[in-house]
C-alpha cells in the first residue's frame, strides 16, 4: 500500500513538472469559452469530469496557445538577450525543483502538535494577564479594541494615530505593561497559527512529509519563493522559531541532515561589483568584514571592537547593500539622524569603491532603465526618474540591490544544477530537499557523508567566479535545527 501511494504521489509531480513546461498562463481558458457557466462539473472545478468532446476542444486550444505563446516569448527572450540565461539556468533547474518537491520534507506531527499545545497554554496565561491589567475582557486580536484600551481608557500617547502597530507597542512599554504582554501574545500568536498548525495541516497523510512547491517567476530578483509553506519565512532569530525546525529531521534511521549555507554571499558579490580595495582585502585575507566596518567607523583598533560596535556594523553593512539612508538606519540603530548620517560618511569614506557602485548603479539604470545580474538577468527600473520623490527613492533602492540579491540567487541555482546532476550520476541515496535563501538542506544516509559534503561544497564554491573568495558553511544533525 505505501509503494502504492508513493507511487501516486509521485505521478502527482511528474505532471506538475509537465505543467510547467507546456501549460500556458492562460489555463482553462477553453474550457471557460466553451463550457456553459452552469455546467456543473465546470462550475465544481472537476475539469476531469467535464464530457470528453468538450474537454478535446479545451486540450487542442491549450495545445495551440501553448505553441503560439511559445514563439512570441522565445523572440521576446532573445531581443532582450535573456534567452541563453533562460536556456542555461531556468529551463535546467526545473527537474531539480521537481524532485526537490517529490521528495519533500519529514515532519515529526507529533513534535508540532505537542510545540502547539504549549503554546496555547502560554496564550492563556498572557490572556489572563491582559485582563487583569487593563481590567475588562476585550478580543485581543481586534486591534480596534484594543486601541480603544490604550487611548481611550487608558490614555497612553498616540505615537502613531491610534496605530497598535509592533513598532508603536514598542515605545508604549515605557508608559505601561499592557503593551509588553500583548507583544509577547502576538508573538505566540503567530507562531502556533502561521506555522505550528498550518504545517500540520500540509503534512502529506500517504508520505508524512510536506511537499512544498517552489516557484521561479514570484521574487523580482530572481530569488526562488516556496508556497504551501513558505519555508522562508519559517522564523530562525528568535528561540521559539528556531524550535520549529527540530521537527524537520530525516525520515530514516542512521540518515542525518545537512545544510550547506553561503556565507555573507551579498557582501562578497558587493565586493565583487565595487571592487573596493578595503572590502577585497578583508575577504581575500578572511577578516571579519563586520568588524573591520566597525573599525573604520568608530575609529578603534580591531582588537578592541565591542560586541555592539560589530552588531552596528553588520547593520550597516547589509543596511548601504540594500540602498538604506539615514533615516532607515537611524530607525535600525535606534540613534539620531545627524549620527547616522555621520557613519553612513565614514563608512564611504572606508568603502569608497562602494559609493561608486551605488552612483554608477543609479546612473546606469536611469539611461538604460533596467539593472542586471553577473549572468544577465534584468530587472526594468522604470519610476527611477520619477516626479515622486517616495517611487524615485524606492526605485534607486532596487536598482543598487538587485544585481546583489539576483547574482545571489543565479549562484545557488547553478550549484543546484550541478550538484542534481553529480546526484544522479553517482547513484546517490542522498536527497536535496530545500532551498532557502542562500541555504541548501539535504537528507543523507551514513556511508554518503563525505561524498556530500565535498561534491556540495565544491559545487556551491564554483558556481560563479568572484573577484573574492566563496565560502561555504555547513552542519549536520538529525533535525534541521541541529544542522543549521
């Protein structure tokens, strides 16, 4: 029975692939055009029931659309001059997305419902101890009701016109406890009903795994997104999140595993873009890169950098690669505007081949109106003259990200790639199971260890050359969290 329903499942898959590959966007447009409205089995969404004359009809128009759109969209390619990036890195990284979702990920349900439970107690305790503070029972997730709560009965300051925003509670906590309790009961909110009970619910009855669908045409940059979960958006900082993912683990005994994650790959492809002689030498000669920023910034040997001084650091490091002014950062820093302004100038002052890539990046975009990845990818940045101040600011923050974030994204989709292909030729047992942002998890049975990890690395090192070396960090342990 099991071999049954694997089976099953994995037919469901080899069809999805097919579906990708042929299916236009327009889909059941022939059977809308030629399916009366009140057709039952159409109205129910049973296309499989819909009489066999009428389906041929939508079968050969789908067929034709497909052709048709398929000759427009390859000239389309090829005028923009993305038709070999499409040829060599899209089209290929379909079969391995395909199997990464046939093979899914085990799910310990029990761990997960156990994980829910807890956290339902918990919400019972921060309920009471609303209640008790504000002295009435109110719905705690009516945000209407509770401003009324704060500002009205209450009359704590409206920072932000009765808005009961995070950032809002936040700075209320100075005035009272009730703000503080009704973070801590969002916070656990979210985590028992966006993740702890929405994964239970996706784990596959036949296969006890969850088979997610990563998609490549949702993130601008390129980056690869996963629905039905979201896997990036599973929370990793603080513990509760991290918990989550002890109940990823491999399915088999004497089977680990592994995750392989890039390290500070955006700032090596900065690096790579700018060709700033500071940033260059850091990682060629394997410094801390976020402490030798804090260095520069607070004016201190590296010896004695603080923890703090590296944390702000790190801040704005990532904060200028994502187009970040004062303002952001000093919202981030939770300093005054003036002294965020005086870091953003002394970190130029030490980076100043990264002041030139964001001035040469904006310029360039404005003439071209489009940016571009190390393999070509565009992006069009069309509001980068705009009238609007907010659209013109927001574009020139895309356009300085982009090249980054894409290049990040074409790296570890060509080591996927090649790692897929040295998979299958060496008849492995190992299976790549996630992609998330700039990690890659695989399930690996023992005896297949150090064949992993040197054909991972080696593959996710080579996948792109940088004018700066290519790390690659990895782990292992019997959940994802261990492995991380």
């Amino acid at each position: 029975m099991a071999k049954v329903a694997r089976t099953k499942v994995k037919d469901k898959w080899k069809n999805k692939m097919w579906y990708r590959l042929h299916a236009p966007s327009m889909f059941n447009y022939a059977i809308m055009a030629h399916t009366p409205a009140d057709n039952p089995e159409f109205v129910n969404g049973r296309v499989a029931e819909v009489p066999l004359e009428k389906s041929a009809i939508y079968a050969c128009e789908d067929a034709d659309l497909t052709l048709q759109l398929t000759k427009i969209l390859e000239q389309q390619l090829k005028d923009k001059s993305l038709h070999d990036f499409f040829k060599t890195i899209e089209l290929p990284l379909i079969p391995v997305l395909m199997e990464m979702e046939y093979n899914g990920v085990f799910v310990d349900s029990e761990m997960l419902l156990s994980m829910s439970q807890e956290i339902s107690k918990k919400l019972d305790v921060l309920q009471e101890k609303i209640f008790s503070v504000s002295e009435k029972e109110f719905n705690v997730n009516s945000t209407q009701q509770l401003a009324n709560i704060l500002f009205d009965e209450m009359k704590l300051p409206q920072i932000k016109k009765r808005s009961t925003a995070e950032e809002v509670l936040k700075k209320l906590k100075n005035y009272h406890e009730l703000p503080d309790f009704i973070l801590q009961y969002r916070k656990y909110y979210k985590l028992k009903n966006t993740y702890l009970d929405s994964l239970q619910k996706l784990v596959n009855a036949d296969t006890q795994r969850i088979h997610s669908t990563f998609n490549q045409m949702i993130a601008s940059t390129g980056r690869l997104s996963s629905t039905n979960p979201n896997f990036q958006n599973i929370p990793i900082r603080r513990e509760e999140g991290k918990e989550i993912r002890k109940a990823f683990r491999a399915e088999k005994k004497d089977w680990n595993i592994f995750s392989f994650d890039y390290s500070q790959i955006e700032l090596r492809i900065m690096a790579h873009y700018s060709k700033d002689p500071s940033m260059i030498d850091a990682f060629v000669n394997n410094k801390d890169i976020h402490s030798q920023t804090a260095s520069s910034v607070f004016n201190v040997p590296m010896d004695n950098v603080l923890p703090e001084m590296r944390r702000t650091a790190k801040i704005v490091n990532f904060g200028i690669m994502y187009g970040a002014g004062a303002f952001r950062l000093s919202q981030e820093l939770s300093i005054p505007r003036k002294e965020a302004t005086l870091i953003i100038s002394k970190y130029f002052e030490q980076f100043p081949g990264i002041k030139s890539y964001i001035n040469d990046t904006i310029d360039s975009a404005r003439i071209n109106k489009y940016v571009e990845t190390i393999f070509g990818r565009k992006r069009s940045i069309w509001d980068i003259d705009s009238e609007n101040s907010i659209r013109k600011k927001a574009a020139e923050r895309m356009a300085i990200n982009m090249p980054i974030q894409g290049s990040a994204a074409e790296m570890i989709k060509v080591a996927m790639i090649a790692i897929h292909e040295e998979l299958i030729k060496n008849v492995m047992k190992s299976k790549m199971i996630l992609q998330i942002h700039d990690e890659l998890i695989f399930e690996c049975p023992q005896g297949e260890e150090d064949l992993l990890v040197n054909l991972v690395v080696g593959k996710m090192e080579n996948a792109m050359k940088l004018s700066v070396p290519v790390v690659v960090d990895y782990g292992s342990g019997i959940s994802w969290l261990e492995a991380h």
